[in-house]
C-alpha cells in the first residue's frame, strides 16, 4: 500500500502545479525592470540617422515606450490605437523599431499613420535584450525620473489603455 503512495502524492503535486500554471496569464510575465531606471541607450532615429535618440532625453516627463516591429502582426492590431492616443495628447510616446528594415518601418509608419514623437532603429535587437524584450509589441510607462513603472507584454487593447496605462499616467503625471 505504500508503495503505491508516494506516486500518488507526487502525482497529486504535480496536477496542483499544472492547475497553478494553467490559471496564470501568460502577458502578466513580471518584468524585473519595474521600479529600476530604464536601461540608457543612444540609437539612432529610425527618420533620421544623422540624429539619435536616448532616454536621457525624455527625463522630466511621463512617457510610453512602445517596442514594434514592420513585420508584427499583433503591433498591426495596436497600431490605430496608438496613433489614436498621439493625437489627445495625453502622453508622448515613442517607439523602438526592432531588428526590421529602415525601407519597411518606414513605409509602414507612412501607410498607417505614425503616433510616435521619435524612434529608435534597433536593428539588431542589443537594446531590446536590455529591456528585456520577450517578443513585439512591448510597451512601457515611464515615470519622470526615468524609471519604468509598467510594462505590457503584447498589444495594448482599449481596456489595457483604460484601466491600467491611462489612470498610470495621469497619477505620475500629477507628482
């Protein structure tokens, strides 16, 4: 009879973990980078080259990080409602193009409309690996001090922009 406990018990472990893991949302992966500085970076701009960008400049203000990509379905998805978001003026928001062609990103921001303030042309990935970027579309709050308080793994949907990123911003905006 005993030996037929002890790979129940562990069976029974095993299902209760499985259980754990099925219940958990796999967009709320926490991001070790909430509450440390936004890692510092100098690319340069995806319509400019001549001209770079950093989150040094941004210091002073509340801003979203979007990380998307020309060939990203789901930053497809997302796509109106940030350029939608740009045009209230509510936060600025600027974005990393990451490991996609300077040819592509540019014809897809001239198609779709572009939301973005600057852009950073991460050709190679480097940075998105600092922030620790699992897939495309990322997102980020940033607070004044340059510090990441929200991250959104996936496109950003009108309830996320609602409930979570919009009453995020206002709140820092207002320290």
């Amino acid at each position: 009879m005993k030996r037929f406990l002890i790979p129940l018990l562990i069976f029974i472990v095993l299902v209760a973990f499985l259980g754990i893991g099925l219940n958990l949302d796999p967009r709320e992966v926490p991001s070790p980078l909430i509450g440390k500085p936004a890692p510092i970076f100098s690319l340069a701009r995806l319509d400019d080259p001549s001209k770079s960008m950093s989150p040094k400049d941004m210091l002073g203000k509340v801003w979203l990080f979007n990380v998307w990509a020309s060939w990203c379905g789901a930053c497809r998805d997302e796509h109106p409602l940030l350029v939608a978001l740009s045009k209230t003026g509510i936060v600025p928001i600027y974005g990393m193009d990451y490991k996609d062609t300077r040819q592509d990103a540019q014809q897809w921001l001239d198609m779709g409309g572009n939301p973005y303030v600057a852009n950073a042309f991460d050709v190679n990935g480097r940075v998105g690996i600092d922030y620790g970027v699992y897939g495309v579309p990322e997102t980020y709050v940033i607070d004044k001090k340059g510090i990441i308080v929200f991250k959104q793994i996936g496109p950003i949907t009108e309830e996320v922009l609602r409930d979570k990123i919009l009453p995020l911003v206002k709140g820092l905006q207002t320290q």
